[in-house]
C-alpha cells in the first residue's frame, strides 16, 4: 500500500492520559478508513496544550497524506485543539460566521458556543448531521486536518461524513479464526505462514476474553491468498473436541448435580432411541452451544455416531453465522441448513431424513413459554411429530455460563460484546444492565450478567 493511501490519529485530552476516559474512536476511525482501503500508520495521545499540539501537527501533517485530531474543540478553557492545530500548520485564527450561524441554531441558549466558531483561517467546512434531529455541526479541516470532537457520538458521525469523500485505494480483505489455543501453542504455526507469505497476507494474532482463546487475523489485498493462508493455518493447527475435553466434561457429573442430570436425560434419549435417529437444533445460542457440547462429550465416550445438527437461517448476525460455521468444523457434526420458520425448517429435515425422531434442544425453563416443559416432550398439534429432548432444561444462567467457562467451551463472541440472548438482529440488542459504568460506549460480557431474569433485556 502507498503511502498516498495512509492516515493518521492524534488523540487530544488530558483525561485521556490520566485515564479518566478510555479512547473509543481509534477503533472505529481504523475500521471506517480500512473498508475503504486507508490504513492508519500512526496514532498519538497528547494533552491539552497548545504547542505540543502544534509540533504534532506539524510533524504528522507533513508525513501523512490525511490526519484526524479527536478532542478540545469544546467551549471550556482548556479546549486549545483549534489554536494548537492553527499553530502547527502556519495559519491564523478567526471566528468563522458559516460555523457562527451553525453553533447559534444548535445551541441558542448558550452565548459560550461562541468560541467554538473561532477556528483555523483557511479551512473547509464539512457539515455533520447531528443524531436524533434535524440540526447539523460542522468539522473543521484545516490543510490535510480534519478536526474532530473527542465525544465519540460526535467523533463518529464526523468520520462517517468524512471517509466516502476521502480518496480510496485497494480494499483490504480481512479474515479472522478464533480458536481454542493460547498463543503459545501456535507460535510455531504462526512464524511458519507469516515468513511463507510475507508482503503478501499480513498476520497477527491476539488473546481474548475467554482463557485459552486466541483471535489469529489476516490481511491481504489479494482476496484467494487470504483463503488459502486461512485454510492452511486451520489444517495446521490442533483444533478440535477431542477424547480428552469428553472425558473432563463427563467427569463434571459427579461434582456438579445439574451436568450429571443433563447426562441423564442424553442417556434415556440414546435408550429411547437409535443414534441416526437424533439430530440437534444449534441457532449459535450459548444453550444449544452446551448441549451440543454435552452430546458430543456423551457420543465420543460412547463411541456413538454424532447428531446431525439443524441450522435455521433467517435474520441472523454475521457472527452467528460465523460461530455455526466453527462449531461444525470443531465438533466435526455435520450441519443441515434450513430456511423459513422453525416448524418449516422441521418439516424439510424430516422429509430429507425420514428417519430422525428426536431433536435435542437447548430449551430451559426460563425461556418464553418453556416453564411447563418437561425433559421429554412431545411436539404440540399441527407441529411435525418429534420428541422435544430438554437435557438442560433446568438449568439457570449462570449454570450455563459456568459451564461454558469452567470448560473452555467454544461461544459466540456477540456474548463478549454486551448481548445475553441472541435473536434475529432486527429484535436483538446488548442488554443494557451491562453497559459499562466507566465507558458508556462499552459493554460488559454476558458471563457477568448478575441477576439471572434479566438474561433477555434487549430482546424484542
């Protein structure tokens, strides 16, 4: 990539050095200029004073063909970024009557919004519409310099007006694969692929929440090449369910009452019936994700042939797709993808596979009409006829969030985010008793989620 096709970053805020504000638009400016082929080379923090903004301005300006500051450009005292960045670039200051006018319709009650009209001379005016009305604010550039407020609300309404006017150049596609492996295990892996495909697909690789979770991402401009290091690194790699995680789930029963009743019921089902005869619904949902681990830890010690595996699309987040797709390749169960409703998706399967009569369920108690369940039961009228299996069907939230952790279980990485239940995107939002209370741009996981009947706050 050209130097043409480069941006830099520098972040303006005392209270971002001291650490009484985390840095939320770094991120997102990095992703908005990547998808249209800018990449960020530099990012600096620096406080609130008007001559190191002016050298860092004047240095980063001259090396890099597009730079965004973020902060001081309030009505406070110590919001010096219009001088600073003035300064940097040899101009003047003068109060903008375009900006003037602007300020005076979004803030009529508020004679101190003056001074934010008194900006860098020369400059151009990018106007932004604000959020939840019909009022605009404006963005200063300044030369090459786009200046930004440090509010992320506003920050990125900004860089969302001003990235499809900048120049593109070559997109870059992007890959990741979580897995299952801290960095120490594929090190190895990793030297091998970056040394065989350098300045061709860049590779990097960062733990995660979850202990033992390690995200490995690719970069490349030529789309086939990323496919194929993908594809090699995964053939590579020593990922998988194997004997060793049944046997550690399997054992689980005898310490813990809720795990040894959820085997019960898989053993009374397998009783009941053939194993061609069982398959399993997995939406990508953290309770269907412990019963498919569950079933895979009761075949693998039984050395019984795995469920087949129903997937229903529909309107479903990009990362539940995503999850599906691991899942299948983890546990090695084959998957069967369904469209339309529930009850239509069931009547394909069975007009494809005759032969299955039970379908294992990650339903529990708490969900929306499930308190009258029991670990077997039947289809309602006008349903295809199936056994319904419930194998943790009393469980609670939290057994399930231990669980999952406690065993290193492969999840969604949308619970990581603020979701605790998964829907239809359309219906679908973070739960907001997680928004965290330092940064409210940020969620917390789900596994932190302290009161169980709260779990489906942002469902619709």
């Amino acid at each position: 990539m050209t130097d043409k096709y480069k941006a830099a970053l520098i972040v303006i805020g005392d209270e971002v050095l001291r650490g009484q504000v985390q840095d939320a638009n770094t991120i997102y400016l990095a992703k908005s200029l990547q998808k249209v082929g800018i990449q960020i080379r530099r990012v600096v923090v620096i406080p609130d004073e008007v001559d190191v903004i002016a050298k860092e301005v004047s240095e980063i300006s001259k090396n890099f063909p597009v730079v965004f500051t973020s902060g001081g450009v309030g009505p406070t005292h110590d919001d010096v970024t219009y001088e600073g960045v003035a300064k940097g670039l040899g101009l003047t200051l003068k109060e903008n009557k375009t900006v003037l006018e602007l300020l005076k319709k979004a803030f009529p009650d508020q004679p101190e919004a003056k001074r934010m009209a008194v900006v860098p001379c020369p400059c151009e005016i990018v106007s932004v519409k604000r959020q939840g009305s019909d009022g605009e604010y404006s963005v200063i550039k300044a030369n090459n310099v786009y200046i930004l407020p440090g509010s992320p609300r506003y920050f990125r309404a900004g860089v969302d007006a001003i990235v499809p006017g900048l120049e593109t150049g070559r997109r870059l596609h992007c890959e990741h694969v979580d897995v299952w492996l801290d960095e120490f295990e594929i090190v190895a892996v990793l030297e091998e692929q970056a040394l065989r495909w350098r300045g061709v697909v860049s590779i990097g690789s960062y733990p995660q929440v979850q202990k033992r979770k390690t995200r490995i991402t690719l970069e490349a401009e030529n789309k086939e090449a990323l496919v194929k290091v993908k594809k090699e690194i995964l053939q590579m790699l020593p990922i998988g369910f194997d004997r060793a995680k049944a046997e550690e789930v399997y054992r689980s029963r005898e310490e813990f009452e809720h795990v040894r009743k959820a085997f019960d019921v898989l053993e009374e089902c397998y009783s009941r019936y053939k194993a061609e005869e069982v398959f399993l619904s997995f939406n990508g949902g953290k309770d269907c994700t412990v019963v498919l681990h569950l079933a895979a830890a009761f075949v693998q010690m039984r050395n019984l042939k795995a469920p087949v595996c129903l997937y229903v699309t529909g309107d479903a987040f990009p990362e539940v797709e995503e999850f599906v797709s691991e899942a299948a390749s983890y546990y090695g169960f084959e998957t069967l993808h369904k469209d339309g409703s529930i009850r239509e998706a069931l009547v394909k399967i069975l007009k494809d596979r005759p032969e299955l009569k039970a379908c294992l369920l990650g339903t529990r108690k708490g969900d929306p009409g499930a308190h009258l369940l029991e670990p077997f039961t039947h289809t309602d009228p006008g349903w295809p006829e199936i056994m319904r299996v419930s194998p943790i069907i009393e469980w609670s939230y939290n057994q399930v969030w231990q669980f999952l952790l406690r065993h290193e279980v492969p999840y969604c990485s949308l619970y990581d985010e603020g979701y605790t239940s998964l829907g239809a995107r359309a219906t679908t939002l973070k739960n907001p008793l997680l928004r965290d209370p330092n940064d409210s741009s940020r969620y917390l996981p789900a596994h932190s989620l302290a009161d169980d009947s709260t779990e489906r706050q942002g469902r619709g």
